[in-house]
C-alpha cells in the first residue's frame, strides 16, 4: 500500500470513529437483552394498614365503592418487576374509552364509535346483581362492581389481546392496560376483587395471576377475607408503635436500582421517612462523580440513605417498601437500568 492510500484509509477510519455516538449515560444495555418499551420510573406502591374485605351480608355503598377505588392507582406492588415481559409498549395496542362496567369481569368500551362488549382474560369474579339468573346474583359480586365502576367508567385504555381475540359469546377476550404499567386485570387479582380463571389457549398471564392470587389469599384482601382477622405479612398498624427505647430517628442505607427512583418513592411516602439522600456506597475512591461511576469502574453502588421515624414506620415496614420495587435476584442490573452500580 503506497502513502497516499494509507493516508486515506486513515482519514476515513477517522471520521467514521467521530460518527459515532458518545456513550456517557448510565444505560448500558446487554446485548442479549431483546429490545422492548423503555420502562420509566414504576409508580410507588402502597401499604395498606388493612387489607380491603368485601363483607358476604350487604355490598359496599357507592361512596364506599369509590372511595376504596381511588386507591387502586396507587398499585399494591411494582408489577413490572413481577409481571412477565415488564412493562407494555402501548403502541402496540389499541385504544379505547371504557363506557361502562358490567360487572367485574366484563366492560363495555367504545370501539369505532360503537359501543362493544369485552371479557377480561385470565380471571373471573364473583356475579353481581346484572346477572341474569337471580340465584347467582351476590352481595360481594355487586361490591366488586361497584369498585371496577368506581375505577374504570370514562377511562382511556389499551387492548392486547392472546391467541384468540374473542370468546365463545364473541365479547372481545382481552387485557386491558391504563398505562404501560397498570394492567387493569391484575389489579383486580391482586386486590382480591376475582380470582384466576383459564380461558385456553389464552393463558399468557395465567401463571403470573395465580402469584397475585396467593397473595390476596395470605392477606385476606377483598372476597378472600373472613371479616374476622387480619392475614397481612405484617401489620403497619401494630408495626408503628416504638418500644420507648427507640430514639426519634434511626437510618438505614438502601442499594438497589436508580438512586433517584428509589428516593423518590420513600419521599412519597405518607408518614415516617424524616429525610433521604442519594449517594455512592462501598467503592474505592473518594468524593467519586456521576459519570466516573458510570463507567464500572469504581466499585461504588448507588445508594439512599434514609432517616426515619420508628414510631411512625417501622423497620419492617421501611424494608418492606424496598423489596416491592427492587428485585433482589437480579445481577447488576434493575429493570432497564445495566451495570454494578445498580446491583441490590
């Protein structure tokens, strides 16, 4: 090769390096890792002090309906840490206006200016006063309607569907999103308003929804509850009471994902959390920045310090927040966030 040739070969290796994009963000993604929706910061869950419960004699009134269905979107978990596939692309999907409930497993959405009938896929709920036979009409399915009314009627949402789109009374067979985060079929699970059901072939979530049940189960929540105890993990309530011997404020310092997600979720706590802040934990180096930790080499993992009331909130209670947003089995990496900085 003679000089001139060099010479430009040079050049042009040159300005296709100075093409390329600098990469000084902290998200870097595996390779392996399949391209899907960006997921966002997963809103905060919450902690209920007691589990909803749905009493068998009379249905809740329709202000005690909506008050209870405000609370559905603040979620009882971080579902895209549990849910299969995370988070939904809702561009993907089709929107439509929810015009009215039915019961808790059946709505009525606008579709192309016209009113259609659609059945949520993957559960069942217990009948309400709409049913036709009058000795399957109950006093908890016309409660668990009146909460999918409160919570539903005149939202915007999203339709994916399964292997089949309708089913054998041609209602459309779906899952039906409020958000990329919010699938409307697992709330209703989770919060104890109905019960997994299979519908095959269209069982994608099935295994997942059998979790949330579980979990309902434990808690009592909903129509799983007797009215007579409370089965949650722990109870906030009993938890809030400091022994006498606990000084105003004790901290503890939380790793695990984006350090301002995790902030932001104990800032939005109720009650108990005193001050956080963000900052690096365990790594070489002093005083280290943003983009040296970026870059994987420090050691460092993002941390919140957070300084708490015990008589407010307990250990237990701050603990437990945690671990509904951080999912501690993961390696290195939180949702879409990759690298050792965001190990748990």
């Amino acid at each position: 090769m003679n000089l001139p040739k060099a010479a430009a070969l040079l050049l042009l290796v040159i300005m296709a390096a100075a093409a390329l994009p600098i990469l000084s963000a902290c998200h870097f993604k595996d390779p392996g890792t399949p391209s899907g929706p960006v997921l966002t910061t997963p809103y905060p869950s919450r902690t209920d002090e007691r589990p909803l419960l749905i009493p068998e004699d009379s249905p809740l009134t329709e202000e005690e309906a909506a008050r209870v269905a405000a609370t559905f979107d603040l979620p009882l978990e971080t579902y895209d840490l549990l849910r299969p596939g995370g988070a939904v692309d809702l561009s993907r999907l089709e929107e439509v206006e929810i015009f009215r409930v039915v019961d808790g497993d059946t709505l009525i959405v606008m579709r192309d200016d016209r009113p259609v009938r659609l059945r949520l896929n993957g559960l069942d709920a217990p009948e309400s006063y709409s049913h036709h036979d009058e000795t399957m009409r109950t006093h908890r399915g016309e409660s668990v309607s009146r909460l999918v009314s409160a919570w539903l009627t005149g939202r915007q949402a999203y339709l994916q569907f399964d292997v089949e789109s309708t089913d054998p009374y041609e209602r459309l067979l779906v899952y039906v999103w409020l958000d990329a985060h919010t699938m409307v079929n697992e709330v209703l699970v989770r919060e104890g308003l109905a019960w997994q059901h299979r519908y095959p072939p269209n069982t994608k979530f099935n295994d997942y929804f059998e979790e949330l049940e579980k979990m309902a189960k434990q808690e009592g929540r909903g129509i799983w509850g007797d009215g007579k105890k409370n089965l949650f993990g722990y109870d906030e309530s009993n938890q809030r009471a400091g022994s006498g011997k606990d000084m105003n404020q004790k901290t503890i310092y939380l790793a695990g994902g984006c350090f301002w997600g995790v902030e932001r979720y104990y800032q939005l706590l109720p009650a108990g959390i005193l001050k956080t802040e963000a900052g690096y934990a365990n790594g070489t180096g002093a005083d280290p920045s943003y983009e040296e930790v970026c870059r994987g080499n420090t050691g460092f993992a993002e941390t919140v310090r957070v300084v708490y009331d015990p008589g407010e909130i307990s250990l237990t209670a701050v603990l437990a927040h945690f671990f509904r947003i951080i999912d501690p089995t993961t390696r290195d990496h939180q949702g879409n966030d990759y690298g050792d900085q965001y190990r748990p």
